[in-house]
C-alpha cells in the first residue's frame, strides 16, 4: 500500500456540481466568467442545489425563503454576550455559532429530504445574519435586523454596517459571492462530504467545513493577504518585501493552487473589482501593492494568484474588518458545501480510506514496572 501526499491528484468522488479542467471552473456545465458577469448569487444557489438555472418564479421564491429565515432569535443572539468575545476569532466565533443553530433547529436529525432542504435554507440565510451580527456586538453595537426589501448581497453589507450599500457595492460584494460559492472538492468541501457520509446531519456537516476553511492554506489565506500588505505598506516596499519572505523560504498568502497551473480563473475577476474600488475609495495603494506584489512574486516563482489575493483589496474597500474575509467566503461557499451534502446523501457510501503504516513492527507488550 502506498499513500499520496496530501491526497494529490487523487479522484476520491464523482460530482456534477462543479469541475475544474483544463484551469476552466464551471458551476454545473457554466463558466465561471459567465456567472460573475451575469448571474446573481442566488441564481448560483439555486443552480448548485438543483443543478439547472432557476426560471423566474422558482428565483423569486428562493429569495422569499432566504429571506424569511435570515433574523435570529434574540436568544441565539444572546449567546454571543457569553463568547470570550474579545479574544476569539470570528472564524472560531462561526464555526460554534453554525453548531448552536442545529440545537435550535427541531428537525436537525430528520433525514428526509424536505427536512434537509428546510436545513439548506435555515444555513444559507442565517450564515449572513450569524457573520454580521457577531461583527457589531463585538463591538458592542447591536445587531442590525435584515430588511425584506433587500437581496442576499444587499442585506449582508446593510447588516454589516446599518446602512444601505450603495449599488456599486452590492454589486461587488454579490460578484464575490458568485465567484467563491464553489470549487470542485476543495478542502472544507471534501470535509463536509466525510462528515455527512456517515449519515451525520447537515449541521455537522458544514460546522466541520468551517473548521476546515480557517486554515491559512485554504479560506483563511484572504486575511492573510490584508495583513501582508498593511506590511508592506506601500507600493515601494513589495519587491524587497516579497525577495526576503523568498529568501526565507516562507510562503506568500494568495498564490499557488493546488490544482490550477495556469492560473486561478476567478482572481481576474477579483482583480478588476480590486482596481475600481480601491480607485472609487481613493485608495488605490492597495490594487497598486498587490499589482507590485503579483509581479515580484511571479517573476520568482512560476505561481499565479489564487482567489484571496485580491479579494482582500475588494474586502477592505468595501469597509470590511479584515478578519472577517474567511467569514464571508464561508457565507459564500456554504451553498456549494450544502450542495455536495445534498449529494452525498443521494448516492451514499461511507469514506473511508486507508494508511500506509510507517509505525514500528510488531512489539511484545512490556508491563509498566518493567519499562
Ligand atoms: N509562496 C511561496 N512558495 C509557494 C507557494 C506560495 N504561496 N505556494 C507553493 N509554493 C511552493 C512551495 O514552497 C513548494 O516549494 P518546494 O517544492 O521548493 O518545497 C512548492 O511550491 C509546492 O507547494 P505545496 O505547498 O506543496 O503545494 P500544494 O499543492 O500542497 O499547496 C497551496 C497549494 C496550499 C494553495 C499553496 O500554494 C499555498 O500554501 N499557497 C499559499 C496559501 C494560499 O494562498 N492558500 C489559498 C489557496 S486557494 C483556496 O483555498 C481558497
């Protein structure tokens, strides 16, 4: 028996969500490229959980249902005035948050498939509420309800900040959405499909995700990306910057993928939004740095940027706190993990690889008075 590191080029399923082939990412048979042109991200809900587009009556009433289950119970919200809410990571903050809410739901251990959809509704709308609600009363702001008049995009960022977003915003913001609402079987995805494929239900599921997402080598890279460039701090500074974090060996956040070779196809998108809204906030350091940054890193190292390099520069011009980035992408990438939930359960077999033992042989007992 031999093992492949990290899983690498292993095809551990069959899929029709999404594929990546050639460096070409589709969401159901749709590029990329079109959908952040032209789709909305509950049009990209829908079309992941039901696998065709929504004609516009089944839109309108995927919308209705979001948003008659997007407000919290005053008692969930309750619980995060008992967080360490000073000191936790909004990531960490999420990932309980997620599990609490399958204690409130009665039906978290139905498995019938009108139960799970109610689930995959109850997720995908509460996510936003749950992300913003946390963000103001760690700052001790109260929670802003959601509006019924407003889209996903819209309503997160107007729970974010109590104010309406302006169009330009919304539209960023949901382009986002769109670009990161799934990736084949990416980390956090393979993650939920484990989980769920020992029957175990949809919150448990996307709650593992979530811890799988954190990481600085998956989602958790956008925040990292921020960070490197308020070190950085302006444009001068990212080639010297970039050779010494070379010279150390160190990896620098937001490029390499593990499957593209080419190029991330959803950070071209990413990076024009990054050039006008850095320039529309008169900020364009930031696009101007990351630009700088692109170009040392590539003319070392044969690694394109991946979706959170410039993610982080559309965030933080959108007014976001940086450690809310991985939050977002996780608010996105839910309808892509509900629906690969969906489809493990369809077709169900436990997952269960083996490994290849590099331990001692086998060893006699030795009691522990004469060790
Ligand atoms: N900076 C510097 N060197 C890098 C980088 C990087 N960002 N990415 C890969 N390399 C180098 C490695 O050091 C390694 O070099 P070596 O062979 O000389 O030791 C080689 O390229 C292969 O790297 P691995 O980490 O083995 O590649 P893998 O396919 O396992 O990892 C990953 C892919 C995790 C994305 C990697 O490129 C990385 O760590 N990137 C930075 C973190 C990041 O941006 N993650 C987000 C990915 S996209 C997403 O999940 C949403």
């Amino acid at each position: 028996m031999t093992s492949t590191r990290g899983l690498e080029g292993v095809v551990a399923t069959q899929s029709s969500i999404s594929s990546i082939i050639d460096d070409t990412l589709t969401y159901v048979g749709y590029n990329i490229d079109d959908l952040a042109d032209n789709a909305s991200f509950e049009e990209v809900i829908y079309l992941l959980w039901h696998k065709r587009l929504p004609k516009e009556d089944e839109l309108a009433e995927l919308k209705q249902q979001l948003s008659d289950n997007m407000s919290l119970p005053q008692e969930f919200l309750n619980h995060f005035k008992t967080y360490p809410i000073d000191k936790v990571h909004p990531m960490s903050a999420l990932r309980s948050a997620v599990s609490l809410l399958g204690l409130y739901d009665e039906k978290s251990e139905d498995m019938s498939d009108e139960a799970n959809y109610a689930k995959a509704i109850n997720l995908q709308a509460k996510i936003a509420t749950i992300v913003t609600a946390f963000a103001r009363v760690r700052k001790g702001l109260e929670p802003v309800a959601p509006r019924a008049d407003l889209g996903y995009a819209a309503n997160f960022l107007y729970m974010l900040s109590g104010k309406e977003p302006e169009e330009i915003e919304i539209e960023a913001f949901d382009k986002a959405l769109v670009l990161h609402a799934d990736h084949e079987l990416n980390a956090s995805t393979f993650t939920a499909r484990v989980c769920v494929a020992t029957l175990s239900d949809m919150y448990s599921g996307i709650t593992s995700a979530i811890g799988a997402l954190k990481g600085p080598l998956h989602g958790g890279a956008n925040e990292q990306v921020m960070k490197m460039l308020a070190e950085i701090g302006s444009e001068e500074n990212a080639e010297a910057y970039i050779q010494e974090k070379l010279a150390n060996r160190e990896k620098i956040m937001g490029f390499g993928h593990r499957v593209y070779r080419q190029g991330d196809p959803r950070a071209k998108h990413l990076r024009e939004m990054s050039k006008q809204l850095t320039k529309l906030r008169g900020e364009e350091k930031w696009y101007n740095m990351s630009i700088r940054v692109e170009a040392a890193f590539t003319a070392q190292k044969n690694l394109p940027p991946n979706v959170d390099f410039y993610s982080a520069s559309v965030y933080h011009s959108l007014g976001i706190d940086h450690d809310l980035f991985t939050p977002i992408f996780a608010v996105s990438r839910v309808s892509g993990w509900i629906a690969h939930i969906l489809e493990q359960y369809e077709n169900n077999r436990l997952i269960r690889p083996r490994a290849e033992y590099t331990g001692p042989g086998m060893q006699k007992y030795i009691p522990i008075e004469e060790r």
